[in-house]
C-alpha cells in the first residue's frame, strides 16, 4: 500500500464531509458531517507520519490534540444546538436566520 | 495481500458509511452511520500502525462523539425529520465544488505516489507519553484546560433557566 | 510753560464733553467749567505773550508724539509754538473768556444752556486745537470741527426755520472751500511729503518746493480761507449766521471761525510768498472782499448784519494786507479787530437783548436807556473806522501803508473802503443810538443790561482803545510774529506819515458825514435811497451773489433731473434691466443644464448604486450554508487554479 492511497481514501472521506456541511439541512448532520472532514485530516497526518516520518510521533500527537479539540467542539455544539433548539423549536439551519438584516 | 484486502474493505466501509452519514433521511441512522464511519477511521489507524491514536479513536470518537449525538438526536429529533426533505436547495453546485475540490486533491496525490512504507510499524505509546510530559507539556496541559472550559460552557448553556 | 500748551486744547475738548454729560450737576449749569479753562488758557497764554516778549522763550517750540505711519511718512500730534500762535491764543482766549462771561447774561433762562456751553468750549477746543497743531492733519480736523461747531451755534436756535437754514448755509458754503483746502492739503503734501507744519516751512524757506506747484497749493489752500473768512465769493453765509445769539456772533467774527482762514494763510506764509500769483491771488480776493462787503453794509437795516458785513470787509482788509505782503499788518489787525469787533457784537447784543429785535428802524434814542452800552458801541466804532488814537487806526494805516506800497489800485480798494466803513458805521450809530424813538414801546421797554454783560464790554472797549497803540510801541507785535523772509515782488517806498494822516482825515470827514446826513438831514439817504433804487436794490440782494449760488443750486438740480433721467431711462432701463434680463436667461439655461444634466448625473448615480446594492443584497441570505458553500467555492477554484498547470 502506499501513500497516495490513503490520501486518497482521506480526500474522499473529506469531500464527502464538505458536501454534508454544505447541502445537510439538519444542524445535528453539519456537525456530523464537520467530524468526518476532521476525521480525513486525521487520516492524512498519520499517514503522512507513517510513509514520510517514520520514528517520530508529531503527526500522532497532532492527532491526538485534534481529536481532543473535536470532543471539546462537540460538547459544545451540541450544547447550543440543544439551547437552539429549545429557543426556536427547530433543527433545520434555515430557520437560524434571526442575525439576518 | 491480506493488507490491500484490510485497506479496501475498510475504506469501503469508510465511504459507503459517510455516505450515509450525508445522505440519510433519518438523522439517527445518520449518527449510526456515523458511528460506523469512525470505527473505520480507527481501522485505518490501526492498519498504520498508530496504537496509541487508535485507542484514542475508539475511546473518544466512537465511545464518546457518537454516542453524545445519538443522545442529542435523540433528544431533539423531531417525527416531522423523517418525511421532509434533509438536503438543501444548493446540493446541485455544492456537488460541482465538491468535484471540482476532489479533482484538484487528485492531482496533488499524484506527487505522493509510490511511496511505501519502509520499515515495519512500531509500538508508539512509550513515545508519545514521553513527548506529551516532555517537550508537549505546555500543549497537553492548555488543551485540559480547553476541554474543562468547553465542559464548563456546555453545562452552562445546557442549563435549564430558572424563571 | 510751553511745555503744558498741549493741556489746553485737551482740556477744553474734555471740558465740552463734561459739560455736555455733567453740567446739570456742575455749579452754573457748566458754564463755570468753561469759563475757568479759558481764564486759565488767557492767562496762560498771557505769560506766554510776557515771557516771549522778555526773550524767555526759545521759538519755535516744537513737540509731538507719533501717531500713525503710512508708507515712509508718519502723522503725529503735537504742538507747534511760535510768536505767531501765542498771539493768537491770546485772542482766542480773550474773546472766548469775555463771550463765555457774557452769555451767563445773554443766554440766561434758555433751556439748552447747558449744550450751549459745551459748545462754546467745543468751539474754543477747536480753534485753541488749530492754532497749536504741528501738522496740517490735525490743522485739518480742527478747521472742520470750527465748521461743525459753527454749524451748531448758528443753528442754536434751530426751532427758527431760518436758524437752521442759516446753519446749513454756514456748514454747506464753508465745506466748499474745504474742498479745496484738502486738495491743497494734498498737493502740498505732495510737493513736501510731510504734514508737518515746521517742515512745510523749513522747505519752502529754502526753495525746495518749485515756485508753481507753491502757488497752485496755495491758491488750493486759500480756497478753503475763502469759505472760512467768508472771502468774496463765498461770503454768502456770513450775514446769515447772524441767525445764531448775539455772542456766538461775536465768538465767530471776533476770534474764532472767521480767523482761522487768516490764521491758515499765515501759518503758511513762506509757502504763499514763493509764488506772486498766489500773493495776487489773496491780495486782490480781499480788496474785492473789502470793498463789496462795505458797500454791502450801506443799504443794510439790521444791527447785526451791518456788523457782520464790517468783519466781512475788515477779513478782506486782513487777507489784503497779507497777500502785499504785510504780514505783520494783516495779523496786527487781526488782533486789534477780535476785540473791537467782537465789542461791538456784544455791546449790539445787548441792544437787542434790550429792545428784542434786529432792525435799527425801530431802535433810535437808546443812549439814554443804555448808558454803558451807548458808551462802548461807540468806542468800538470809532477803533472800527480808525479814528486815532484808537486800535483800527494803527492796524488799517499798516494795511493801506502796505497796500500801496504793493499797488496803488490796492490802495484805492482800501482807502474806499475805510471811507465806506466810517460812513456805515456812523450810520448805524446814529440810527441805533441817537435821534428819537421809532417804536416808543420798544423803547419805553429798553433797559440797561445786567453787569455780567456789560462787564465784557467795559474791558472789550478797554482792548480796543489801548492795544493798537500799546502793541504798535516798539514794534511789540512786529517782533512777537517776527516774519522773516523775501518777499516776490518790491515794495514801493511811502511816507508812511502821509499814509496815516490821510486815513485818519477820511476816517474822520466821512464819520462825520454819515453822522451828520443821518442825524440833521434823514430826508436826505431815503431820497437818494429813493433816487438810486436800482443800486440800493442790488445792494440789498448783496450783488446777487445768494441768487447766483442759488442759481448753480438750481442749474445743478436741472442738470441732475437730466442726469437721472438719462440713469433712469437709458442706464437703468438698457443696461441695468437688460443685464437682469439676460442674467435671467442665463440662469434658466444654467436651471435646465443643473435639472437636466447634473442632477441626472446625480440620480444615476444614486440608481446605480441602488441597483448594485439590490444585486449585491441577494448573497446576504442570512444562511449560513450560503457563506460556507461561497468559501468551500472560492477555495476550490483557487485550488484548481493551482493545480491545473501543474
């Protein structure tokens, strides 16, 4: 197996991700779909420690921050998506116009 | 052998269940599927040889992201989520970007091809927990401190008003 | 003391003003205020006159403090002092001294005696201002506020419509002359490139200025003495300005506005003698002056217009002495005649204080009823026509000494007239005070005056006997103005003895006569009154003077309704009305380009903005997948485009 393999099965996995952020109506699927794009980051840069550096260990503790950040992220936007949703009895981002002049 | 037939099941699992991810009515499928998709990650993790990053997949991504949305999908799905449409009016130029993006992340594969591993994977944990209270001290203890702050704030806004 | 001469115009401004704003509260209802800084001035100016004579002063004495600058030159204000002026501080003071005492009798009761007081000292100011400046500007400005101060007390009365016509008489004539004094002013000037009056006569002593632009000057110059001293022409508003009281009158044939014209002349005599035409010029204006004023008089009925003909002809006398070059004389006379005139008009006052009219046809007979009065008319004549020994008799033979030796045809202008003065004179006497009563109410009414009036008078009639012969003693006054300089012309050698003898028989002879005809044979005047109406009528109407200057009033009215209309009809209605209408046409065009293309151009602006904020509005969705999807594009066509070559 080499490299590009894997980039690409990371390039797949992310471009999918953008689609979901960019057509999913439901705020709940954007986040999903946000943690699949940080997912294919995560691919690449073990990857990238595994083909091109091996013997060191950036890329893992990059990793390793990154997944610990997308926790962080996702406690606290679901958080306020629940706050959202209490407020304004709707998942869909559509709705989430009220900034709008 | 046994490493291509890994590699392609797993990403064809990765795939098919991001696909789902995105494309599902029910938003709790999705977050099944999303499930899914993240023990995939953790397989290819795996197949590279990350120990210690894969444990961190399966305990955080799997055991702790997937779950908490279910809960939220749970708690905040709604009957009328399954008949309505969940795809946006902008799929069809979004799907042209997206083409236009994957074509261009082709092409810069194509500079890394060819290139195989040349020493066999070996156990990470012993120096990643080294880096982490060596060197990575700083950067390890600032992010429990983003974690304790993101645990502060959502259990503030989660918070029921008293009125 | 000279150094405190700058004081005493100062405080007589100040004096008018503070009389004006506090004289209700100042004891005499201001009146004290005022006769004290003249008495202080008199008596100021009287040492001066001793201390001169003694050879204590150095003259002149000049001191200043600048003013303003413009260009190189620079004004100042400051006082110039030499033999010249202390006689006529000495004047001023006297006479407005005595006239201020006096009009506490004269003026009492009048309900604006306070503003009349604080006129009074205004007018003193001014003249006392004059006479001291050390450069024409101030000279200037003084002469005009004579002008003004003229034009109040003339006009004191001015409820009477002919007081205050007679005030704009005075003001508007004077002010004719002024116009040629500035431009005199100017060219002099000019021709020195100074105000000052020190230098002014330092540059015409030596020469600096040419003969011709000297003389054009100061024929300019004289025409502002003209208005003043009420020259021939312009003598028109003198006998009116009989109109004002009585000591006003006498203030301002006396001392004050009538010799500052003599004054002016001779403050710049080394200017007039540069040029003979100039000289000529003065010479001959005076001798005119003097001979039509005098015959004037002749046919005159008033009191006081009779008076004030005399000071007219007498100014000529003065103005004819200095243009033949007898300047000591011309001052002389000056002098002497301030205080007999200025008797005279006091001691007339008087009478008509007594009887309340003008006219000498109702008077008659009034010796008896006014003793003093009768007393010092009489001497003030008699100083007036030059009997000897009294004070006109000394001045007017220097003057006819020194018209003669300049030109016989002078002299005989003179001789005339001092003949015409004693007839005239005697005939006023004679029909004021002697004869019977014409209007025994009038004169059973008649009084002796207080002695707050008559008091002035005695010492009037004192001056006027004595100071032609104390003055005239060891040249006293010849060495106090002390002119020094070369005459343009040669003067003839006289017997001066011959002169003086035949003046004093004229005088004599032709007082007698009036004296006679009018008291022993009145048919006799009415007859010949009678016989040459014609003449008698001319006379009267002053030779038509008043008409002609009525008649360029009139020719210039017509010339201005032509004027206007030719405005009105041709400049207003073509070019005036046709520059409105074009400018109108213009500012519709200019209305219909701003409509049409600038605000359009304004408008379209304002559209196009609008249009591109309407298209731009439409990517603010309020979507937050809308901004997101914007990004992910802008990224993956950057990413193409990078990727594309390579």
């Amino acid at each position: 197996m080499t490299l590009s393999h894997y980039l690409a099965l990371s390039g797949a996995l992310f471009t999918i991700g953008l689609f979901g952020v960019l057509t999913r109506r439901n705020i709940i699927g954007i986040l999903m779909s946000i943690e699949l794009m940080l997912n294919a980051a995560n691919i690449n840069f073990v990857a990238f420690n595994r083909f091109l550096y091996p013997g060191q260990h950036l890329g893992h503790l990059t990793v390793i921050f990154i997944i610990t950040l997308a926790a962080a992220e996702v406690v606290v936007g679901l958080a306020l998506v629940m706050t959202i949703y209490k407020n304004l009895k709707s998942a869909y981002v559509e709705d989430y116009n009220i900034l709008k002049g | 052998m046994i490493e291509q037939i890994v590699f392609y099941l797993l990403a064809a699992v990765i795939v098919l269940s991001a696909l789902g991810v995105v494309l599902l009515r029910n938003v709790m499928h999705s977050a099944l599927s999303l499930g899914l998709c993240l023990a995939g990650v953790a397989g290819i993790f795996a197949s590279l040889g990350s120990d210690f990053v894969f444990a961190a997949q399966i305990l955080v991504y799997v055991g702790g992201i997937a779950v908490l949305i279910l809960f939220v999908v749970l708690l905040a799905g709604s009957a009328s989520d399954l008949i309505t449409r969940q795809i946006n009016s902008q799929w069809l130029p979004s799907l042209v970007i997206c083409a236009a993006f994957i074509w261009s992340y082709l092409r810069i594969t194509a500079y890394f091809s060819g290139i195989a591993a040349k020493s066999a994977p070996a156990p990470t944990v012993r120096a990643i927990a080294g880096a982490m209270l060596g060197d990575y001290a700083v950067p390890f203890e600032l992010i429990s401190v983003v974690l304790l702050a993101s645990m502060t704030g959502a259990a503030l806004f989660a918070r029921r008003k008293e009125e | 003391m000279l150094e405190y001469v700058f004081i005493l115009p100062l405080l007589s401004f100040a004096v008018a003003g503070i009389i004006l704003a506090f004289g209700k509260w100042l004891p005499g209802k201001g009146a004290s205020a005022g006769i004290a800084v003249a008495a202080w001035g008199f008596v100021q100016a009287l040492f001066m006159f001793v201390k001169a004579m003694r050879g204590g002063l150095t003259l002149p004495y000049e001191a200043s403090i600048p003013w303003f600058s413009f260009g190189p030159h620079q004004a100042t204000l400051g006082v110039y002092v030499d033999g010249l002026t202390i006689a006529m501080l000495i004047v001023v003071t006297a006479v407005s001294l005595l006239v201020q005492i006096y009009s506490l009798g004269y003026m009492r009761g009048d309900p604006r005696f306070k503003r009349y007081y604080s006129y009074l000292s205004l007018f003193t100011a001014s003249m006392l201002g004059l006479t001291v400046s050390d450069n024409m500007l101030v000279f200037f400005m003084c002469w005009e506020l004579v002008g003004v101060c003229s034009y109040l007390l003339i006009g004191f009365w001015f409820e009477k419509p002919s007081a205050a016509y007679a005030g704009k008489k005075a003001f508007i004539t004077t002010k004719l002359g002024d116009l040629g004094f500035l431009v005199g002013l100017l060219s002099l000037f000019y021709c020195t490139g100074t105000f000052r009056i020190s230098q002014i006569l330092e540059l015409a002593h030596i020469g600096f200025i040419p003969p011709a632009a000297a003389g054009a000057a100061a024929i300019l110059l004289f025409l502002g003495a003209v208005g003043k001293s009420a020259q021939f022409p312009l003598l028109i508003w003198l006998p009116d300005a009989m109109e004002g009281p009585s000591p006003v009158s006498a203030l301002i044939h006396a001392a004050t506005m009538v010799a500052a014209g003599v004054y002016m002349v001779a403050r710049l005599y080394a200017v007039y003698i540069l040029s003979p035409a100039a000289m000529d010029t003065v010479a001959w204006t005076g001798a005119i002056t003097a001979f039509t004023a005098a015959s004037m008089a002749l046919v005159c009925f008033d009191l006081k217009r009779v008076l004030a003909f005399s000071t007219v002809s007498q100014l000529g006398y003065m103005m004819l002495a200095l243009g033949a070059g007898g300047f000591t004389a011309g001052l002389f006379h000056l002098t002497t005649h301030a205080y007999f005139k200025a008797l005279l008009f006091l001691a007339a006052g008087s009478v008509i204080h007594a009887v309340h009219s003008n006219d000498m046809r109702e008077m008659g007979a009034l010796k008896n009823k006014m003793p003093i009065t009768y007393i010092t008319f009489l001497l003030g004549t008699l100083a007036l026509v030059g009997i000897p020994p009294f004070a006109g008799f000394f001045s007017k033979d220097e003057i006819l000494a020194a018209a003669l030796a300049r030109s016989p045809y002078l002299y005989a202008f003179g001789a005339v007239t001092a003949a015409l003065t004693a007839f005239y004179m005697a005939r006023a006497l004679v029909m004021t005070f002697h004869g019977t009563p014409k209007d025994p109410g009038k004169y059973n009414h008649a009084h002796e005056s207080p002695p707050v009036m008559t008091g002035p008078l005695i010492l009037l009639a004192a001056a006027s006997v004595v100071s032609g012969w104390a003055l005239s003693r060891h040249e006293i006054f010849a060495r106090l103005v002390n002119f020094e300089g070369v005459l343009p012309f040669e003067l003839r050698h006289i017997s001066h003895g011959a002169v003086a003898l035949y003046a004093g028989i004229t005088a004599v002879l032709s007082m007698g006569l009036g004296a006679w005809l009018y008291k022993a044979r009145p048919g006799i005047p009415a007859m010949l009154r009678g016989k040459f109406a014609a003449i008698a009528a001319l006379l009267d109407r002053r030779y038509g003077l008043d008409a002609f200057f009525l008649k360029i009033v009139a020719v210039s009215d017509s010339l201005s309704a032509v004027l206007f209309s030719f405005d009105f009809n041709f400049l207003d209605a073509i070019a005036i009305d046709g520059w409105a209408w074009l400018t109108e046409k213009f500012s519709r065009l200019q209305r219909w380009f701003d409509d049409n293309i600038v605000d359009a151009a304004v408008d379209a602006t304002g559209t196009v903005t609008l249009f591109a904020g309407r298209l731009t509005r439409r990517a603010q969705t309020g979507l937050v997948q809308n901004y997101l999807f914007f990004v992910a594009a802008a990224v993956s066509i950057f990413a193409a485009m990078a990727f594309a070559t390579g």
